[in-house]
C-alpha cells in the first residue's frame, strides 16, 4: 500500500491520517441509498471479505463517579467486524464503565460530524476513546468508512490503533 499525500475526498479521516503520516488508501463505491446495511453494502461493492471491513459504534458509557456516588456518562467508539456484533458487555468492561448502550444515531452524528453509515473512527469533531475488536489484528489491512457513505479507508490495524490512540478487546458476538 502506498503512502498517500493528498486525497481529493478531504474527509477529516483522510486529513488526520495524512497529517499523521499514515499509509492508506481510499476505495470508493456508488453507496445505494436504499441498502439496509451499509458494512455488507461495502464488502459485496469492494469485494473484500467481511472479517476485514469493520463497522464505527458510537457506545454511551455509564459510570459510577465514585466521589459524588453520582452515576456519569460519556461516549466511546466501538470498532467490530461489519459481520458481527457488538457485545456491549464487553465494550464496557474494556472501557472500564458500569454500562454500555448504543448511542442514539442523532447523538452519534452530533458527536462525530458524520452521518450514519459513514462515521469514521479517525477525524471525528470531538476526540473519544477507542476500542478496536481484536480480530482486526489477523489482518494486515483493515477497511473502516472514511467519513461518508461509499468511501472505505483502508489502512493497518496497528496504525488506525496509533493514531486513534486506541486498545483492543474480544468486542465481537456471532
């Protein structure tokens, strides 16, 4: 893969990692606007294996501030297999919060500056922690959406974990 300097898509993801110093690359496709998923519409356009296209979740976290005995939320980016599940039992527990919940999709898109079916886990509005399914290492590449729907970045597992300052965790069920 080579490195990229310039991409005419301009998405934060893209700018983030071209700061940073990432190889990527960008891979389009014509997104149908009536596909009910949008991480099987990529793999099927791409003709890339669904274990290594993988899906951004917005999670809404809950913790237990142990001071105020006050209960606290905040939001966390689940990043899994578009192919599976997201066990949110485990995506708290690698997050260190009491519960995990999907995000409400107009909270997600607030939070991110993308709109659903296009939230990259790079570049988003506001900085949130990541976690990565660990499955994502057994790949040399991985695809995660570049920052709108049809636009697929594809870059290492270890290099999308460095720039997002992210970790690992078992976060996939099925």
């Amino acid at each position: 893969m080579a490195k990229n300097k310039r991409h005419s898509d301009g998405t934060p993801a893209a700018v983030q990692l071209t700061a940073a110093g990432v190889p990527f690359a960008v891979h389009t496709y014509v997104h149908d606007p009536s596909a009910t998923s949008f991480g099987a519409e990529a793999t099927q356009a791409l003709g890339v294996e669904p274990a290594r296209v993988f899906k951004t979740l917005m999670v809404r976290l809950e913790s237990v501030r142990r001071a105020a005995g006050v209960a606290a939320e905040e939001y966390a980016v689940a990043v899994v297999p578009v192919s599976s599940r997201l066990d949110l039992k485990a995506a708290a527990a690698a997050l260190g919060a009491k519960r995990a919940a999907l995000a409400d999709p107009a909270v997600a898109e607030r939070l991110t500056g993308y709109v659903v079916g296009g939230i990259s886990p790079l570049g988003q509005r506001h900085r949130h922690r990541l976690v990565l399914d660990g499955s994502a290492l057994d790949a040399d590449t991985v695809f995660v959406s570049g920052g709108r729907r049809g636009l697929e970045i594809e870059l290492a597992p270890a290099d999308l974990l460095a720039v997002a300052d992210g970790t690992t965790a078992d976060l996939a069920l099925g």
